[in-house]
C-alpha cells in the first residue's frame, strides 16, 4: 500500500513495485487508506508525511493501537531528510524511512527487506506458539505423571512414598509455627480373614471401598489420607493435638462400619471394622517424625489388643 497525496509519487512508486510483481494499492490521503486497512491488512506501507488533513506520523501512530494493524511495517517517504523528521518517524513505529526522490534500487531493496523481516517474523511468532503449545502440553503431562506417581494404583490415594514427603514437609512446617502434629495409622481388622473367605479380587475392592470411606470421613482439605501398606492406612493430620483427635477417630471407626462390606469371618462384627490408633507431637530438634509413627503404632497396637473395631489415643486420655 502506498499512501501520498502527490499523484506523480503515487504513479512513480507503483511503477517500480508493480514491475517487480507486487500488488499495488493506492491512496491519496490517510483517512481513506484507514478505512481500507480495517477491510485488508496490506502486508507493507509506503507513508508520506507531509499530507493534508492527517499526516503520516498520525496515520502511522493510529496503525500501531490497533492490535489487527500494528505488526504491518510502515516505511516513511518525505522530501525533508532532516535527522529530526527521521526520529519522529521511528518514535510513532516506522521502520524505515527514504528520502525523495526516490532511488529505484534503494526503494526496492528496503520493501524487500521489510517483507523478508515481516516473513520471519511471522514464521518465529508461530514457531513460539507451536513451542508454547508444546511446553503446555509437556507441564500437563508431568503433572499426570507426578500425580500418578503419588496415587496408589489400587485404592486411588496417596501412595506410602507421598505420605513419606507430606509427613517430612508437616514435620517441617509444623516446627517452624509450634504447632502440634497428628498422626493416625489405621488397619482392617482381620483382613487376612477377608481375602481367605471371599478371595483377592474381593479383598481388593475392599481395600478400595475403605480408602475412599477414610476419605469421606476426614473433613479438612489440609488432612491426608495414604495407603500404608498392605490393609493398613496413615492419615496426616496437620494442627491436630488430643483434644482435635477423638471426633475424628470416632468418625471414621463409624464410617467404615457403616459400609456394611460383609465379613463373615470377622471376629468382631459381621461387618468390615478398622482398629486406629492417634498420636500427636510438637516437632523439635530432638525428635523425627519417625517417633511419631512410633507412638501411632503403639496406639493402633493397643486398640487391637482390646477388641477391634474402636480407637486409641496414645498416650490413653480417657
């Protein structure tokens, strides 16, 4: 596109360009050749500055707001060569400027070299995109496999290596603030029992019926519930002392029953039970938090010993 009110300007640089294969539009003034731009982007500008009514640096100012125009480059035609005009000229967002009269090779060679730019430009900007669309699609994927790597392929909750990072950071985090740290390990009672009755396949989805029970019956976003091993499940309770513990134990020792998973081999209920055990620390320098899955243990140890199916606190604050 060429834009100048001088119609001998107009004619000359057409002239050039069409014999060089170009298309060639032509405006006399710049509010027209807007209004043209808003219909269809030409791929490059030839912008007089001197003109009535608007001048080029206007035109060329207008070109650059509008996000459908401002990647077009605009080359500046003015019969003044002053350093001046020229600083203008770039500061509104010209990218180069020829002085008249014109000299067909240099025209020439600067709309070519204009157009290679704005090509390559083109071509890297959506090379970025691509790139961008690729690393997007990457960061999704590792977050899949991290998560994956934390589930527990059966049971569909924190495995025994995300519960060892989460109790470590707790451990942490809760040092830092003094704040006290929960810790309940829970079992199936008699779940060998289980799987001898009613077979693995069965004794699987039982496993995997308690996951999601435990899951229900803790009600904080900050708790987490993880397979422990085997029929036995840990449950990370942050700011969680002995006084916080016994409405949870309770909750899940009667979520699990009330599933009402038949276990005719039990030797408590004729229902799948758990036996859970508490215990909570105020993390310091002189203890790990191995002491406190210690202490958790003892107390899981002890609601087994008396009966099954209920809960211990450790230390007993009954």
């Amino acid at each position: 596109m060429i834009i100048d009110d001088q119609v001998s300007n107009l004619e000359l640089l057409s002239l050039m360009l069409d014999q060089q294969g170009y298309e060639v539009s032509q405006f006399l003034n710049g509010l027209t050749a807007l209004k043209s731009i808003e219909l269809s982007l030409p791929d490059l500008i030839l912008l007089d500055i001197r003109m009535p009514e608007i001048d080029g640096y206007t035109v060329c100012r207008k070109l650059k707001e509008n996000h459908k125009s401002r990647d077009i480059p605009v080359i500046f035609i003015s019969a003044n060569d002053r350093a001046l005009d020229k600083v203008q000229a770039f500061s509104v967002g010209g990218c180069d400027y020829i002085s008249k009269p014109f000299n067909v090779a240099e025209v020439l060679a600067r709309v070519e070299n204009h157009l290679k730019v704005k090509q390559l430009q083109k071509a890297l900007k959506e090379r970025n995109k691509h790139l961008e669309s690729v690393v997007k699609a990457l960061e999704e994927a590792n977050k899949k496999l991290e998560d994956i790597s934390r589930l527990d392929a059966l049971t569909q909750i924190s495995n025994r290596l995300h519960f060892n990072d989460c109790l470590e950071r707790e451990w942490k985090r809760a040092m830092r603030e003094k704040e006290p740290l929960g810790l309940i390990l829970c079992d199936i009672d008699d779940f060998k029992r289980y799987n001898d009755t009613y077979g693995h396949l069965q004794g699987d989805r039982c496993l995997h019926d308690v996951a999601q029970g435990l899951n229900k019956a803790v009600l904080r976003g900050t708790d987490l519930v993880c397979r422990y091993g085997g029929e036995e499940f840990a449950i990370i309770l942050p700011n969680t002392d002995f006084s916080g513990a016994e409405p949870i134990c309770q909750r899940i020792v009667k979520q699990i029953r009330d599933l009402k998973i038949l276990h005719s081999a039990s030797s408590v209920c004729n229902y799948v039970s758990v036996s859970v055990g508490f215990a909570s620390l105020v993390p310091s320098i002189h203890s790990t938090s191995d002491k406190l899955i210690c202490l958790s243990d003892k107390a899981l140890y002890r609601a087994k010993k008396e009966g099954k199916n209920r809960f211990q606190i450790f230390p007993d604050k009954h």
